[in-house]
C-alpha cells in the first residue's frame, strides 16, 4: 500500500524518503522535528525552507570543500558587530546542533535561543576562557591557553540564575569541533563532537521573554550582553525535538568530513614564518611556484614578466652593473 506523504516521521509513500516536499512547512525536510538548518551555501538561507537569515555583517568564506560562516566579534556585544538572526519560533523541547571554530579563547556567544530575554533567559551557547570573573573572585579552570570552554545555559520557570548552566567541556582554538545540545523537557545534555559530556535535570517550562530591548529572535554568533563570536561557524541545525544519544552521533559522523581537510588558520598570521594560509589550511609557501602578478610576488632578484612568471633579472637600472 502506498499512501500521501504526511508529516509524522514515516514514509508514507514508501519512496524511501521521509516527509520530503513541503509536508512539515519546509523543502526536503527528511525529520520532522527540524525547524531549521543552515549550511551557508547560500549564506542566508534556511535549507529546511523555513526560516530565512537576515545577516548583520558576516562572511561566507570556503572551507574544505563547502562554505562556513566567519564572525569577527572582537569583544563587541549584540547587535553592534557582526551577527545573524531568524524568527524560529520557541519550543520547549528542543535540540540545536552547531560546529564552531573559535579564533581566540575568550567569552563569545554562539547561538541563542528564540525570544530570548536578555543572555539570562531562554537558552544559549557560548565560549568562555581560563578565567571567569565572579562576584566570588576569579574562577580558574584547567584548559590550554589554546583552548576555550564550552557552556550552555537554559533558564526555566523553576531554576534560579545561578543554577541555569552547563560547562560542557574544552574545543581547541582555530578547530573545527561539534557543539550539540538537547533538552526533552527534564534533562539538559551537552555533547562535543558527538559524545555526551555532562548532563543536567531540569523542571519547568523554559522561561522565554520578551522586553522590547532585544529583538525576539534566534541569534548566531551574539546574544545580548556577551560579546560576540570571532571564529567560524558552521551547520547550524535546531529541532523541535530532542536527539538521543545516537542521532547526535550520526551528525558527527555525517557531518566530520566536511571538515577532513584540518582547517586551522583564518590568515598567514595564525600559519609559521614559511606557510601561508590557503583555504583554511596553512601550507607551504613553495618558492618554486614561479607564477605571479606583479613584481612583488617575486625574488628581489626577479620581475613578473609578461607570462605572468617570475624571471632572473633586474627590475631597474640600480641593479646592474656599471
């Protein structure tokens, strides 16, 4: 028997895809419980067909062999610096999926939940250093200085601000590593790169507010108050849902080999005296490489000539020879 493709997880039609067209509100949308999905192909573009981007700011560059999205923050808080946002509505049972590649270790906001309060309400991800500054004095933790902390929060109608978060575990600086995050209304887990790491017993509805002072909106890379992620940020996915623990595995493994090719420079500065950065990955800066533009891509005892190659020889009279 083969039935009308509905949108309850089965495939109806027996044609070996799941609630594929536009049957749960998106396009090609193969689980039920996405709401949105954004690879940056197309920088603004919600692949699930759902909820488009508006773009403060950021970049699409090419990693690998796809596109990511680039953040220069550089500690500047909110709506102020380089960000994107989308009118996914809330839910309180969900699960959001990103990966990060953050260009330094300090404090910066990844993504943050719909209709959001504030940082303090809602549900957020976001980075922090070594330190943390607290009322109680300075907070230390054991990373590398090459390293940032990955912590989630979720505020509820029932826990207090101090006891709305999660400190996952530690990603290094400028690699690519998948933060995961799922809540099925009891329970708050955190994995990294598809393993669970800490987890968290919550009650309540999750608390979602609305002010006036911050657009109710879902936010990649800036969340009010915190400054805003210097990095790269990649597949975004968030579910009206919650992930067990295999579906958050099989996103790490799906997903992994986009970034197989080891990206770890945004620029010739985070590469070595003889590397240079290229397509995410320092290399070598090959001197037998003898194309070039203009004069300055070549040997000082060299000119660009007119095959686009460097050639022996001088470029103006002070260097021959009386």
């Amino acid at each position: 028997f083969t039935g009308t493709e509905v949108c309850d997880g089965i495939d109806n039609d027996c044609d070996g895809s799941i609630d594929e067209g536009n049957v749960c509100g998106g396009n090609n949308q193969t689980d039920p419980n996405l709401f949105a999905s954004y690879s940056f192909t197309d920088l603004t573009e919600d692949s699930a067909g759902n909820y488009d981007l508006t773009n403060y700011g950021a970049e699409r560059v090419s990693v690998c062999s796809q596109y990511a999205a680039k953040f220069e923050g550089n500690g500047v808080t909110h709506d102020s610096a380089e960000a994107m946002t989308s009118n996914i509505p809330s839910t309180n049972i969900f699960s959001a999926s990103v990966w990060i590649n953050p260009s330094d270790s300090s404090q910066m906001a990844v993504l943050k939940g719909p209709n959001s309060d504030g940082w303090h309400n809602g549900w957020s991800i976001r980075t922090y250093g070594k330190e943390e500054v607290l009322s109680r004095g300075i907070e230390t933790w054991n990373g590398a200085d090459n390293q940032v902390r990955v912590r989630t929060f979720l505020k509820t109608t029932t826990n207090g601000l101090g006891d709305h978060y999660i400190d996952l575990d530690f990603a290094d600086v400028n690699e690519w590593t998948l933060v995961t995050i799922t809540y099925d209304g009891y329970t708050l887990r955190g994995y990294l790169n598809g393993v669970e790491k800490v987890s968290k017993l919550f009650t309540g509805n999750i608390l979602y507010l609305q002010n006036g002072i911050y657009p109710s909106q879902f936010w990649i890379g800036a969340a009010g108050g915190v400054p805003n992620f210097n990095g790269m940020i990649d597949e975004v996915k968030v579910y009206n849902g919650s992930l067990t623990a295999s579906e958050v595995l099989g996103i790490y493994n799906n997903e992994n080999g986009l970034f197989s090719c080891n990206l770890n420079c945004l620029s010739d500065l985070n590469c070595s005296a003889n590397q240079i950065c290229s397509n995410g990955v320092c290399v070598s800066n090959d001197s037998s490489d003898d194309s070039c533009s203009s004069n300055s891509d070549c040997a000082s005892d060299e000119f660009c000539n007119e095959d686009d190659e460097c050639e022996e020889g001088c470029r103006r009279d002070s260097q021959c020879d009386d």
